[in-house]
C-alpha cells in the first residue's frame, strides 16, 4: 500500500510537522497532517509495527484538530478526526450499548493535571482553592469490555465498537473465570446494570502462551494486547478460553431499579461502586496499591508519578493512570462532551521508546583496551530523559541487527535500565546508509600500527599494546572514581587537563600534585584547589580494597578487591602468592588469579606500587579490610548458569563467556541443579519452568551486568 520511498517521505513529515511549534494554520498544514495520521493508522492498526510513540501521534493529532476547530470549513470527510474509533467487523452481531461508551481525554504531565483540577472546579462551581477527591487507576491496556446484567444473570457482553454499538462476544466471555455468571445486584434492588471493564492477558501468561504457538508452528501475538483483544473476537470460545484473559472492571456506566429509575443514585462516589462490585465478585485494581483515593491533586501526580516508575514491574500492561472525580454529584456537574467526560482525564505514561536517526559511530576505548562501539543519535526524548547516544556493544551484535549509520533505528529505555537498540527500521532507508566497519587499528593512534586483535571466543577487540595513553587515561579516570579511590573534585575534564599539563604519568603522581599550580589554572583558584589537597589526603589512607581495585587489573573488581583485602595484610606480598594460593581465597577463580600473579610478577607495576606508597598512599590493611564480611550472595563460582530470551547487552556466547571467567558452569536445561537463570526479551518456557523451582535465582539482564561490575 505505501512503498518505501512513501513511507520515508511520511515519516520525515511526521518528525517535521511534530516539532514545528509555528505550523501555518492552512489547508496545506490540514492536508499534510491528514495524510501523514491515515499512515500511521495504518502502520499501527494494519501492519501492528508503529514506527512514531502514541506521543507523537496524539501531538499530530491535536494540530490537525486545532486548525479544524478554527476553520471547520477545512475538514474534509475522510479526516482521522472524523473517524469515531472503532473495532466493528462485518462477522459478530453487533449490539447497542444502554449508554454511549466515551473516550479519554489525555494528560501528559503534572501542568495538564493541574489544568485538568482547575477545570473541574470551574464546571462543578467550586472555590479555586477547594480540594477536589480524586480515584486513580490504571489504564489497562487491553480490550474494553461491556457487560450487561439483568435480574443477576450475564445477559451480554460486547466490545466497546465505535462507543455506541459493539459486537457481541457473549461466548467468549463466558469462558472467562474472572467474570461472574451471576452477581447479587437484586441485593441492592438493581434489576439491570451495563459495566465496563478491560479484557487483559498477564504478561508471564502471554510468555507462556507464545511459547506454546512457537511449538505448535503458529503465529506468534506482537503484545499481550493483542492477544486480548484478538481473544475476544474469536468465533471458537475453546480459542477465547486458552489465552487465560482475565477482566478488570472500572466503571459502571448504567443501572436501573424495577421501576425504572437511576439506580446510580444509590451510590455516592466511584469508590464506593467499585468496591460493591469487588464485593459481588468482579475482579477490581487493588486499593490503596493499584488504585487510590486521593485527597487532592497533587496526591494524584504523586500517585501517577510512582506509577510511572512502577509499570515494567507490574503483572500486566498499562499505558497510564485514569484519574477520576469520585463524587458522583460532582461529575454529574462537570457533564461530558460528544467525546468524553470532562470528569476525567487519563494520565499517559512517557513513551519508553522511539524511533531516530544513527548519526555516527565513535570507537571508545576502554581501562583495559575492550573498544565499545557507541552510537551517537539524533537527541531523542526517551521516558522523561534526552539520549543521544547508545552502546552498540560489539561486532556481533552490529552484524546481528545489521545496524547502519543513517539508519532509524528504534530506541528502548525502560525503568533504570540504559537504552538500547531494539531495531533498525529498513523500510525507511534512501539507499545512502553506511555499514559500520570495526576498525583495524586503534583509534587513537595516529601512526595506525597498532593493530586490534579479537581473541578466539572474545567478542569484544582490544588493544592489547596501547601506545596512544588513551588506555593510562581511562585507568587514572578510574583510579579516582567513586568506585576506586574515591578522590572527589578530579572528574575526567580535570584529569585531562592535568595529563595535557603534563602533571600525571602514572596514578603515584595524583599524590604529589602541585597545589600551588593548580590554584593557577584557569576556573580553578585557592578555594578548589584546597579542596583536592583534602580530598587526596583523604584517599591515601583508604582500605586496600579500594587501592587493589583501583590498578585496573583484569577482572580484579570491587568484590574480589575485598575479598583479597580480607586475607592479605600488606598490598606488595601479594608477589609471594601463586595461582594455588590465590584460588584458596574464597570464590576467586583461575582466571583472576593468573591475572593478578601476572600483574605482580612484572617489576614495573612493583615499582608503581611502591612509588605510591612512598607518597603516602597506604599499602596495609585496615580494619575495613579485615572486618569485611562479604556475603556469598553474587558469587558464580561453583555456580551452574543458564541465559533465555533475548539479550541486549551481549552476544549469548559473550555472556557466557563471561559468566564462565567468573567460575559458573554453563547448562543448557532447567532442573532442579540450575542455580541462576538469566531472563533477557520474550523468555519463553525456561523462565515459567525456573519459576516453579524455587530454588532457581532469576536475575534480569541489568542484574546479571550489575552483578558482573563487582568483578570486572
Ligand atoms: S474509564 C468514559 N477507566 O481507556 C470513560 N477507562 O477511552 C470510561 N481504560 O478504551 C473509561 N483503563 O477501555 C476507564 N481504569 C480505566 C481504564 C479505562 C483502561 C480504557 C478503556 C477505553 C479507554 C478510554
């Protein structure tokens, strides 16, 4: 329907016209914003492959309306502005609801909520300074569901359709446990009664059910969402009940008495509804935890705001919080417009992801020469932050997602997690992106000899003979780190001015600085300089785990810095320990110890020490040191590991690799003999299997990384 070259020419409207704050207000505009919304209709309904955030489609939107609402003589009837959603399809009976089902209108922020508060107290005739009660939910993000009960039997149950007619899925909600057959509403003289509700599928669940179509060769569901919605439209009730959807309601819409009056008016608020209908057995958000009555707004912005941070963690998919006025009366005066109530408002989470343009690639080397790819992006924004550059890893995982530089790509950053690359988007390219080549040498050295080498199983290059200093640099930016020696005021701008003054050739000389000097250096003065004269003194009495951890020895991290630190008494007499002495001290591996024996073993790095050591730093253990109770949790030696799903941050054989330096034993099932499992993308089966062994410890990807920094 669109070919490529449409598709690129659309997308680099759509980026153009969302960002243009001064879009003339023309039929030209009206045209454009049309034309680029049908496209992404239809990237996101027909082709289920959004390539723009809801964001940005709601932002497009707006314009689009913003110019209708000032010359209504410019829409025309194909408008997406004039489409009423709907999900009506020619093959289910459709039926009327007992009252139009509206929609949401949308808030991004604290200001549209502050907003949202004024208005209300504006419609319902309040003080400006009155606190308005509000209940917050969240906003499921599955498939509406309406339901009709008539003298306690489920007499129906439909989609929301177009708001006023719906298709009847009776059959299907039938099979749902989560809905009841029957519920008490006589007790409370209420003969008929329409709800509505979300038809929702876990996210372990939808894991599960996944795998299962993978080995059965079916077609697997792009999102839990889909697996909802798609599992209430189907005509078998068998396929309904095999997706395990469960239903929440939020709202009761409708309710009559015998004699055919209002029996809303049995109630006084929205809370109140919902917990008679928890208590009639309908499947309600958890007060107080999911859902909560809050006093005034800015209760609800805190409350949507903890929400935010909390949504990756919760059992099901959810793009917002719904903010509702609880007093009945008070919504009644607020009323409602064609398209929604003005009683509430939906609160939308930040999009976690978002498509950008790759601009170039930097090759970074790092303390030990590992060279990391880095990605620098056009700035986007990303769940309330900036990105403008990402990790690209390694060769393999650049080859795996045959990453181009011009390519769009799109960008993932959920909870705390650093962003990552989920896909490149190759229908958007012009022919003129640029394969990313792996340099042959390193990139900070001007003579080009120094050639990169990637040992067998490795799946990073180093620079193994660094003749640039880029790699004595990042060890001095360490050596001072929070991590390491933990020298405040000495940031990597300050070191470098520092090397390029000539002042440091190797970490011993951070300890004999010339303060006079540097009170002289330009933005510097007396006071900073003072400063870093207290914040070295301090460093030359830390612990010797610190200073062990500080040299930059090869998987020698903080963890087995202190682990070290608890058994050696003075740093130099570790040139009298072998591989055998080494691996006695609990949880150190073969590999670290060969590095360590190596590192001492040459006279360079003695001579280091003891320069440091003449300068003050100390070189003995402290009473930290030998107080250090380290805690076994987080050691894989002895361990058995296994990785599933996805990965982002690794190749799976460069994970294992890893995992493996640090004493785990690699397998390939789940029994009751794995220790660890680590769960990347869409774990299918093994992560369900893992879960009902509780021994087993699930670590996510970031975990597993977090875990690896101890002992890198
Ligand atoms: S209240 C009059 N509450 O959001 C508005 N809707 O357009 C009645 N949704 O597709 C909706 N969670 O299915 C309400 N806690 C919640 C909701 C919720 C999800 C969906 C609803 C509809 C859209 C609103």
């Amino acid at each position: 329907m669109y070919t490529q070259e449409d598709q690129r020419r659309l997308y680099d409207l759509s980026k153009k016209l969302s960002s243009d704050d001064n879009l003339p207000q023309n039929s030209a505009s009206a045209l454009q914003l049309g034309e680029i919304l049908r496209y992404h209709e239809w990237r996101y309904y027909v082709q289920d492959d959004p390539q723009i955030s809801d964001y940005e489609y709601d932002l497009l939107f707006k314009k689009l309306e913003a110019i209708e609402n000032k010359f209504p003589e410019l829409i025309v009837p194909d408008s997406p502005t004039q489409r009423v959603g709907s999900d009506i399809s020619e093959a289910f009976k459709t039926v009327k609801h007992l009252i139009p089902m509206l929609s949401l209108e949308n808030s991004y922020n604290a200001e549209d909520l502050i907003d949202f508060d004024k208005s209300v107290k504006k419609l319902a005739d309040f003080p400006e300074d009155a606190q308005v009660e509000y209940v917050v939910e969240p906003k499921f993000d599955g498939g509406t569901i309406v339901l009709v009960y008539e003298n306690d039997n489920l007499v129906r149950a439909s989609t929301r359709g177009n708001g006023t007619i719906g298709e009847d899925m009776t059959h299907n909600a039938k099979v749902m446990h989560s809905i009841p057959l029957k519920a008490a509403f006589s007790g409370r003289g209420i003969t008929r009664v329409e709800l509505r509700g979300e038809a929702l599928i876990k996210k372990d669940t939808f894991d599960k059910i996944n795998k299962k179509r993978e080995a059965e060769g079916l077609q697997l569901f792009a999102n839990p969402r889909n697996a909802a919605t798609g599992g209430l439209r189907t005509k078998d009730a068998k396929d309904s009940a095999a997706r395990g959807i469960e239903a929440f309601v939020y709202q009761m819409g409708f309710a009559e008495t015998k004699d055919g009056s209002n029996a809303l008016l049995k109630f006084k608020n929205h809370h109140e509804i919902i917990e008679y209908l928890g208590e009639l057995g309908f499947k309600i958000p958890q007060n107080n935890i999911e859902t909560k009555v809050c006093k005034n707004i800015s209760e609800v912005i805190d409350f949507c705001n903890a929400w935010q941070e909390k949504r990756d963690i919760y059992d099901y998919e959810i793009d917002g919080m719904v903010v509702k006025v609880n007093d009945l009366q008070t919504q009644y005066a607020c009323g409602s417009t064609s398209h929604h109530p003005r009683w509430a408002v939906a609160f939308k989470f930040k999009a976690k992801q978002a498509t950008t343009q790759l601009l170039s690639v930097d090759f970074q080397v790092g303390k030990i020469g590992t060279i990391t790819p880095v990605a620098k992006l056009q700035p986007v924004q990303l769940a309330g932050v900036t990105v403008s550059s990402v990790s690209l890893h390694n060769e393999d995982f650049i080859n795996s997602k045959d990453i181009r530089i011009g390519d769009f790509v799109l960008v993932e950053r959920s909870g705390d997690v650093i962003p990552y690359i989920v896909k490149v988007l190759p229908e958007l390219r012009k022919g003129s992106e640029i394969p990313i080549r792996f340099p042959k040498f390193c990139p900070f050295d001007a003579t080009m000899t120094n050639v990169l080498v990637r040992e067998e199983g490795e799946a990073a290059y180093r620079c193994l003979n660094c003749i640039c200093g880029r790699q004595d640099f990042q060890k001095y930016v360490y050596h001072a780190s929070k991590d390491a020696m933990d020298i405040e005021g000495l940031s990597k701008a300050t070191i470098e001015r520092f090397v390029q003054a000539g002042w440091i050739h190797s970490f011993a000389d951070f300890y004999r600085l010339d303060y006079e000097k540097i009170s002289k250096l330009e933005g510097f003065g007396k006071r900073s300089a003072e400063n870093l004269k207290e914040a070295i003194e301090k460093a030359r009495k830390n612990s010797i785990q610190r200073v062990l951890n500080s040299l930059s020895i090869h998987h020698l991290g903080r963890r087995a810095s202190k682990l070290i630190a608890a058994e050696v008494d003075y740093v130099l007499d570790l040139q009298y320990y072998d591989v055998e002495k080494l691996t006695a001290i609990k949880e150190i591996g073969p590999v670290l110890a060969q590095n360590i024996v190596d590192y001492f073993s040459d006279e360079k790095n003695i001579t280091l020490l003891r320069d440091m050591e003449s300068c003050g730093v100390n070189m003995y253990a402290t009473e930290e040191d030998k107080k250090a109770a380290v805690s076994t949790t987080g050691s894989l030696l002895g361990k058995t590991i296994l990785f599933t799903g996805a990965l982002m941050q690794f190749t799976r054989e460069s994970a294992e690799k890893l995992a493996a330096e640090n004493g785990a034993t690699i397998v390939s099932g789940v029994s009751k003999n794995l220790n660890i499992l680590v769960v990347g993308e869409k774990a299918g089966s093994k992560l369900v299997k893992a879960q009902a062994i509780k021994t087993i410890q699930i670590l996510s990807e970031q975990e597993f990384v977090e875990l690896m920094k101890d002992w890198e």
